[in-house]
C-alpha cells in the first residue's frame, strides 16, 4: 500500500492528484505583439548554457486564451475547469546554435496551469487577464480579417501590468518566437535546511502544433511593471508587428540541456 | 448647474454613469437547449396580460458568452469590460396573440449587465457561469460542426444550479425562443415608506439581429435550485434538442405593453 | 394569482427576490481618513436641496470589510453570500441646516449590496477592494491599538483607483462624516422612450447604530481616477487624520427630502 | 551572473521571485471541527513511516482566514496581496511515537500559498471558501462567546465540497490536532522521461505558536466529495465538538523523517 499521484494530493488511488499527468492538450486564441528589449538585459534572463542567437533583443508580448484537456478529454465536460487565459513574455535565445525562446515571465488566471507551469520549469504567477474574442456575427468585436481590432490586459494583484492592442492587416506566416521550442529552469525550491532547490534546464516538447490563419497588422504594447525593476528592464524599446491567430499544441515532456 | 448621467453614479458632466445609455450591442456564442416544464408551473410566472400561448410548456436554457459595447465601441478596447456570460430560462408566452418569450430567471457574471438587465425588467443575478468554446485547431474543443459537443454550468454563491450538454448533428433554423421578442416586468423597490415600487410591462425592442450557421443536435440539461421551490418548479419534465450557434442584436429600448 | 416579490426575479411565491425586504443588518470593520476637497468641486457633485454647510471642501474617504443580514439572519448560515467589501467617498453637506454626508461614488465587490445600493440611491458600482484585518495574535497584522497600521485599496476593471493608510496613534471620538445621515438621490433609468427617469432625494433612516471604541492616528490617501474627470475633481487637496473602528447599523427605509 | 531568486521566475537581482523565502508569519481565525473517520480510511492516507498512533480515526475540518507577511512585513501594505482562506483536513497520526497529523487535502482561495504549500509539501489545491468572521458591534454577526455561531464552505469548480457549523458555549484548551506538528510528503513530478519524482517525508517547524482564547461548541461537517472516491472516503463516521480561536505561527522549515 503507497500514496500514489501525478501529484499532490497523494492518494490511495491517485486519483486526487490535482494535476493529471501529460501529455496535455491546448487549443486557443492568440494576440501577440513583436517587440525588442535591450540585448543587455535580455541576456541577464538567460542562464549561462544559453546564448542569445542571431537576433539579440528579439522579445515578444503573448496574450492567450486557452481551453485544455488530459488525454481522455474529460475536462471539456466541465468548463469551469478547462479554460484559462495567460500572458506571457518571449525572448530570442540559441542553445548550441538552435533557435529558442526564452519565457522570463508568465501569468495565468487559474491555479491548475499555474502549477503545471511550475512542473516544466515556466515561471507562471497568478494574474487577471483579459482578451478580446473574434466574433462571427455583429458589432461587438473584430473579425479575424483585415481592419479587427484586438486588445489586452494583464493586471497583478489589482495593478496593471501589461497591455496590448493588434489591428489586423493582412494575412502572415506565424511569427518566429511563436514557433520555437521554450527553454526554461524548472527550479523548486528547497525546504529542508542545508538541501539544494530542484534545478534543470530543459527545453519543452510539443507535438501536433496547429495554427489557424496567421494575421498581422500593427502592434502596441505597454509595460507598466510597478516596483519590479528586473521585470522593468524588459520595457519594449521598439515594438513592431502584431498578430492574432488561433493555435494549438500538444505538451508531452521535458528535455533535459546541457 | 445639475448632476446628470444615464444611471448612478450621477456626476457633473454625466461622465461616471456606470452604465452607458442604449443602444447596447452584443455579438456571442449560445450555446441552448430546449425543454418542457410543467405549463401550469410556467403560468404561475406570467403577469395578467400574458397567455401560455399555443405551446404550453415550451422552454429553453440558455448559456451565452458575449462580447458587448456602446454606440461609441470604446469598451472594446479594455476586455477586462465588454466580455460577460450568463444563463437564462424561457418560457414560451404570448401576449394579444404576439408569440414571445418570458425570462423567468438569469444570471451574469459580471455588474454592469446585471444593473442593465434590471433596466430592461430583465431579472439578473450574479452566477458563476462557464461555457465551452469552440474551436479552430487542436483536440481541447468542439468544432462547431457534426460531433461537437459543448458543455455549460451555472453556480450561485457556490452551489451548482444548472448544467446543459449539447452535441451537435446537424444544420438546422434558429431556434423559436431564440428568435422572439422577450417580455419583461421591469419592477424597482420603494424605498420611502407607503409608496409603491415601479412596475411595467415592457418588450424588448431590438434590432439588427444577427445569427451564425445554427447546429443542432441532442441536449441535456439539469436544474438543481437548493432551497428556491419556485425555481425548482421550472425544472424539465422532457429535454429536447440541443444548439450552438453564433448570436449578435443591438438592443435599444422598451415597448410598454398593456 | 400574481407574480411577487421585494425586487427581481418576481415569482409565484416570492421566495426567488434576489434582495430580501429591509430592514438589513450590518456589522463591520471601517478604515477611514479624513481629507479636503476643492469646495467648488464638491458643490457640483450636490443637488440644488443641498448645501455645503458650515464645513465647505470636508470630505472622507472610507473603506469598510461588513458582513449582513436580514431580519431572519438566515444569511450568516452561508458565509458565501454575507459579507462583502465597500470604498465610498464622502462629502460633508446640510439639508435645511441638517448635516448630512454626501455619497458621490461607491464600490462594492458583491452584486447584492450593489443592487441594494441602487434601491436606496447609493451609486455603488462593482470593485475589487482589500482592507488590512486587525489580528488578535501574532505578527502577520495590526492591532486595534497605538501604532497598529491598515491599508486598504481599490480596482476598478483592472485598475488601481484608491488607496489608503492609517496608522492608530489613540483613542478618538467617532468621525464626524460617518455620524451624519446619508443623503441620495435614487436614480433609476427610464427604458421606454418618452418616459423620465426616477428620480427622487432621500436622506437614509437608520436605527441601532453602534461603534466599538474608536482610534485615530495619521492618514494617507491616494485617488488615482483614470479617465473620469468627474471623480478626479474630488481628488484631496489636503489630507487630514485616519481612523479605524468597529461599526454596525440597520438600515430601515428611506425619508423624502424636498 | 546568474539568474537568482528563491523560487520561479528567476531574475538578475531575485527581486521578481514569486515566492518570499521563509519564514513566513501567520495570523488568523480558525473555525474547527473534530470528527471521526474510518480507521482502514485514514491508515490508507499514511505513508509507511507514519502510524496511526493511540487515537486511530481521529480527524479534523479546519477552516482558517489569514494574513500573512514575510520578515520586512511589506505584504501587510498591500491587503490585495497578504489575506487568503483556507480548508484542510486533519488525521492524527504518529512518527515514531511522537504525535503529528496529516494533510491529506488542503485547499486555499489565492495562488502564493497554494504554490507556498507545494514547497512544503501540503498538499493545496484552489477552492472558494468561506467564513464567518465573529464582530463586534451589532447584529450581523456572532461574538466571540457562547451562543456564537459560525459557519464555514468550501467548494472547487463552482461545486460545493465541504461545510461547516459551530456553535460556541463554553472557553476550552486548543484541540489537539490543531496543536501538534503536520508531516506532509513532499512531491514534486518529474518532467523528463526516466526521471523520478523529488520525494520526501517532512515535518514542519514552526515558532511563535499562539492561540488567543478558545471556545467550544457543538460542531456539524458535511463532505460532498463529488467524483473522487478518495476524498470521500474520509467523510465523517462521526462529528464530535467545534471550536473557533485566533491563531498565530511562523513557518520556517522542514525536518526530515525517516
């Protein structure tokens, strides 16, 4: 007889796990904004098995709203627990010469990818973020098609973080810190005295990446980071294109770097 | 020098009005099933000068996912306000022979469409409500085509009230209680002793209705309303089918009846 | 046979009003600081009954976590649905050489007290607010005593609005503006066209109204409007003492003024 | 240069850590239940260094409201960011003779302490919950004393898990279970194929223990387990008294058994 689980809660079963094992299913709606920060702060995120590649500062500000599901599915019977939406941050780095993206930060609005965030090694808080949906039919939001026009916000512990806002112009390819691999440090820290925290580097395996139509038109983007100067010092000194396309991937496992 | 506005709050320039005088405009995704309830129980909720109509007993539950803004479309630019949810019932009803729908009961997730809903005579309350979306790419959602399959679920102050499913088979019409027009008692307290509360009969003018390709399919749906018998006497005695579709309409003012 | 009911959802019974009838039973913690506004500016948010008074530009900024009932209590058995959080703003006034205190903005984060609000003429509309709690242990929040410290902030869609410290120096009489009689005008918009809003000016009657001991100490507030030039008109222009206290009230119904 | 920080996201300075390094202080209301589980039930949640020890079925609902603040006490600036509730389970148990209890399950309403917990070892989840908190002044609310009444719910996903009633009549010593040390397993899942899970037995070490005064009562649980066979496997066989205390600790540590 053992306590058995994913993860915690442990359990006789394992079936109070409170995450369910991988691999784990995304489809959502992206709106992304291109950008670049200093090289030089970009390159203090990065851990010293990286490199920040062919185009230093490359950065980009992601906006999603997801739905998710374990490999039965059974979480699409209750959307009170398989939706949630996320910011994140992208930088351009290289390991050993392959192209990557680097997730400094990362929020979402539910607890259950937040931890699972932490499983892989990206840096998920918990934050309140909102998006503008394409819609079908009326004047209460853009269509995916030239002229839509999309915004969003991401707000922590009642302060505004980021904003962003895309209006769409024609059809693209899918943007490049959008079709890399993540490299992040899953790192947990220690409790006991005198032990070490959990720490790897890693890169992210997906498999079944979709995107819808691709669009791209003009971007803006905020960063408001109050009193958090590392997280001010990825301010956009240039922002460039922005886009808005439907996405899915399929999240199975870690690799480990180095 | 006076303090004007649409609503409360009244202010010197009418600019803190929480809510924007109409037209209102609402693009969403329903998500609907009908049902039949007892017709002596759906009489029991019409006002005098409504009649069952003749189809006594129809009724539908009714999820919606909505995106709204104002003449000016300025909410759009802050999703964090222009997006709500809500569930509803309706019951088939006529008025001097007119075909309409009463809404007995509704809930939305968010103020400002609640404090509009009582406005119109719309009876909103706050409810947790949480929808399924469809899909473009990827295995974590329905596409809104033959085999998908949506799922809803109201909760009120944490106690689960109400859940439909809805898979889908087929292209079909928009759906009857969809498509006529709601009839409301819009009913405001007295607050100053001896004095009577406001109270009309009002239908809902809209216009520019708009729906998507409407799917049809098989439905399910259960009410579990605690301790509120008049809500549970509006429980199914035969579900029907089941719809996803599209959905947009301006709404613009009240019509008095009687 | 009639449909009934204090408020929306009328129904057979009258059991599915989403507000009971009053009196309605409050007790709270309040977090309060006194501050001057730009007299001018306070006039514009008064109607033509009201005066300044002797105090002209006296204003407070008040935070309140309460919890509440009806006349059976029957709410305190469901935690979920009695307590609630409040930020007003008020400003010092008199009716035919009454003191009274004017509520030109209020937030609370839950539907019913907001609803509740509307009934009486309180412009509540719906916020995220957070007050410090005292502790009566430990080391994780004040006391209610000399140099216990509390703040307390509000978000509005995402937004920090206001915020406020208090840090307790010694035991005070109760603050004049939370001792006077609320004066507002019940608003509630007209939705047929050609018909007038209701409009009325009520002071609020209240009855058992209680305060534990008082402490007062030094005062900070910050209003950060955003957009609305109305509410940043009322913006301090001198900030005066804070104060924390134990209150609780029933209010009964309102008085016609004028 | 190394990206530092005591937990997820790493930064350059650290300052972006999520997660504050312990200690961490915490004050509170407890409002707690004794009840009495199935032996065979609660041997099933041990991991094979614990025993049941000499009261086998002993176990315990506690609901808590906290605050809580790091060693410099910024958190208690900001109320958005330092209160959370919480409910969790207690089995008593026993390592090598002394008396712990267990953590089988623990839910919390805000995302640090639920991620703070993993580090522990506790196994949190995300839930609603809700309490009464004792007042004051006024009728909205029960005093710290006998006839107080307070009540307590828990739920996940907008379904109701857990409630709680208690019902206060005379001061008592602190209840066992609330005063002896937790041991939790530390569990954190692998990601890269091959890899195992980190894994430990801890006890946590806490100081500054402090219990305000104690009240007893009568005592009422009910467990709604919803789907999970385990979690409803620890439903009450029988309920024993009810307390309601202030509480106060500092959480530093781990020790490892075993």
């Amino acid at each position: 007889m053992t306590l058995t689980g994913y993860s915690l809660p442990l359990s006789p079963s394992g079936s109070s796990s409170s995450l369910t094992s991988p691999p784990w299913y995304f489809s959502g709606e992206v709106v992304m904004v291109d950008y670049r920060v200093d090289p030089a702060a970009a390159a203090r995120f990065l851990p010293p098995e990286l490199e920040l590649g062919p185009d230093p500062g490359a950065a980009a500000a992601v906006f999603a709203e997801w739905q998710w599901c374990s490999e039965s599915g059974a979480e699409l019977e209750d959307p009170a627990g398989s939706r949630f939406s996320e910011f994140l941050i992208l930088l351009g780095c290289s390991f050993g010469g392959e192209p990557m993206a680097r997730c400094p930060y990362a929020w979402v609005d539910q607890a259950v990818p937040l931890m699972r965030g932490w499983v892989q090694g990206m840096p998920k808080q918990f934050g309140s973020v909102h998006l503008t949906r394409p819609v079908q039919v009326g004047r209460a939001g853009p269509r995916m098609a030239a002229g839509g026009r999309f915004s969003a916000s991401l707000a922590v512990r009642d302060h505004r973080v980021a904003e962003v806002a895309v209006t769409l112009a024609e059809p693209a390819e899918p943007p490049h810190l959008h079709a890399v691999p993540l490299v992040h440090n899953r790192h947990f820290p220690a409790w006991v005295p005198g032990e070490k925290p959990l720490h790897q580097l890693v890169a992210s395996e997906v498999r079944d990446v979709e995107f819808g139509p691709v669009w791209r038109g003009s971007g803006a983007f905020r960063l408001l980071p109050g009193a958090d100067e590392d997280l001010a010092s990825l301010a956009p000194v240039e922002v460039g294109a922005g886009y808005a396309f439907s996405y899915a991937e399929t999240l199975v496992s870690g690799r480990r770097l180095g």
